[in-house]
C-alpha cells in the first residue's frame, strides 16, 4: 500500500527522524513511520503548483504540466 508522507518528524536536535504518511485516498488512517539511520526525501517535481513556479520558475507557467496532478511540490515544502 503507498503512503504518500503529509509531514516530516524532526527530533530534539531539530534532524529529520521519519514522516507521517497518509494512505493514498487521503480517506484512511495516517501511518507514522521512524527511521534509524536516516531519511532519503525522493520527491516529483512542482509541474501543477503555479504558486511554487512563480516563486522558483517563472518560466514554467507558460507551459502546460505532461506529469501527473499529483506533482505539487508537496515533498519541497515539507523539507
């Protein structure tokens, strides 16, 4: 089952420590998830955030998204 994260958990000295995910619905329960070693953050792209391009790429809000909706920057914004 995918969860897709909807927040970061820092610990005491301020370094990611794990996520809090959602199923993918965004109906179901939130799964926390603990890390021991460390987080990799692998995230899509901002393609369907025209406040996000306007901030970082101009450019880019001439141009029609070819990526799936769900690439909202919402991996950027949590890191």
């Amino acid at each position: 089952m995918e969860y897709p994260a909807v927040q970061l958990i820092t610990d005491e000295d301020g370094k990611v420590a794990g996520a809090v995910g959602r199923t993918k619905d965004g109906k179901g329960d939130y799964v926390r998830v603990n890390a021991s070693k460390g987080v990799l953050i692998a995230t899509g792209n901002i393609a369907n955030d025209d406040e996000m391009k306007e901030c970082f790429c101009p450019i880019a809000l001439d141009v029609q998204p070819l990526v799936a909706e769900t690439h909202t920057g919402d991996g950027h914004k949590m890191a």
